[in-house]
C-alpha cells in the first residue's frame, strides 16, 4: 500500500508540474510580444493585460468568501448544538446542484431583484459575489462542521462544570480551539471561489474595465478563458488563456 501511494502521489505530482510547464511554455510566445500581464485589456490600443480580470476575480471571490463563511459558521454552529440530520442532507443536496442551476436562479431572479435597489448594470460583481456565497457554502459549512468535532467533548464538561452554557463553550472554547480550522475553510472557500466559472461568465457583466466598486461589471480570468475560445488560434487574445490561466493558477497555490 505505501508503494501504491507512493506511485500514485508521484504521479500526480508529475501531472502538476507538466501542467506549470506548459502554460508557461504557452504564455512565453505572448510575453515575448511585450505583453504586460499586470497592463489594461485594450485591443485598440494593443494592450492584452490581465489586471482587471485579476481584480475582478479576486473582488468576487473574496467577496463571495466572506458571505459564505458567515452562513457557514451560522450553520455548523447550529448543528453542533442541535446535531440535525436534515442538515447534513440539505447540506449534501445543495452540493450537488449543478452550477448553472445557481446561475440561472441569479439571472432570472437575484440580479433583477438587486438592479432594482441603484441606477447600476443589472449584471454586476456584487450579484455574481452573492450567488457565488451560495455556491461555496455547503463545501465551507461541511468543513467546519467536522472540524468541530474533532474538539474534544471533555471541554464541553468542564464549561458546564464552571458554570457556563453550550454557548459558552461554543463561543469561548470551541471556536478558539478551531482557529487554524476556520482560516483552512475560508482558504477552501476562496480558492473554490476564485476557480468558478459559470456564475462568474453569466452574472458579473464580463466587462473588460477596472470595477471601481462591487456594483460595477466585471470579468474573471475564469470567464475570460472560454470568451476567447471562438477566437482565431494564432491572435494574441486567443493566446493569453495561457497566460490567464498561469496566473489563475498563482493564485490558487498561493
């Protein structure tokens, strides 16, 4: 068996590297071109750089991050209270709704409902941030529920003991003893985010600008990538998914 593992981690260790390879083997032709990869997008003006996609996806993601991670911990803060099996299963059902099912519900519904609060884009970072939350939150709260388990039981005892209550241990105890726990879940929470791509291409706006606010439109690099597939092979916009999912990928390690 610790071959096997061995084998099989060497593997995919090997798949990752060649994978790093060869995008930057791909974004190297375009690099060579004088692309600045931190510049504006401005086709006119032969600019190809990527910054308001980078700034678009990380204003989404850690957007969304933070609105998930709030439900998240209201959630499993609840169940370890009441140990409710409908929410395990309500849990297991939402993640496994497709995505784009999130995304449809977003247009026909979310979106409208928000545009109707501003004179903005109907389709903007906050409305993509918003259900993108929604997304995130069973693979957070999933995480965090069995993170406080692993807090020994002994504690609760001894809160009671000295007089406390379960929201006492919860709150003074519990969450302090899970900390590492809850910075790895929003870690897991904002890389899931920032790989997402559906609710990003059909309900951010995928505007090429700068968004000044989360109420402007906006384009991630995941949305970026396929918009400039039906493009012709050898133009510099077809070539800079390469580059935009080498960055994609710094981000995500990092």
């Amino acid at each position: 068996m610790k071959i096997i593992s061995k084998l099989v981690f060497s593997i995919n260790i090997s798949i990752f590297i060649a994978i790093i390879f060869l995008l930057i083997y791909f974004s190297i032709p375009l690099l060579r071109e004088g692309v600045n990869p931190f510049g504006n997008w401005d086709i006119k003006k032969g600019e190809y750089g990527l910054l308001p996609m980078i700034i678009s996806t990380l204003l989404m993601a850690t957007l969304a991050t933070i609105l998930a991670f709030i439900y998240s911990l209201a959630i499993a803060l609840y169940f370890n209270l009441k140990r409710s099996l409908l929410i395990e299963r309500l849990l297991l059902i939402f993640a496994f709704i497709p995505t784009i099912v999130y995304s449809l519900i977003g247009v026909v519904v979310v979106a409208p409902f928000i545009a109707n609060f501003g004179d903005f884009n109907i389709f903007n970072i906050f409305s993509a941030s918003l259900i993108l939350s929604f997304l995130l939150t069973p693979t957070i709260t999933t995480f965090l529920i069995e993170s406080f388990k692993g807090v020994k039981k002994e504690y609760l005892l001894q809160t009671l003991a000295l007089g406390g209550d379960e929201i006492d241990y919860q709150l003074k105890v519990m969450l302090p003893l899970a900390k590492r726990d809850i910075f790895a879940a929003l870690i897991l929470g904002l890389a899931r985010g920032v790989g997402d791509t559906m609710v990003a291409l059909t309900l951010a706006g995928n505007s090429i600008s700068i968004p000044k606010s989360i109420f402007d439109s906006g384009r991630s690099l995941t949305s970026h990538i396929p918009l400039q597939f039906a493009i012709d092979f050898d133009s510099i916009e077809f070539k800079s998914i390469y580059l935009s999912a080498l960055v994609l990928l710094a981000i995500s390690l990092i």
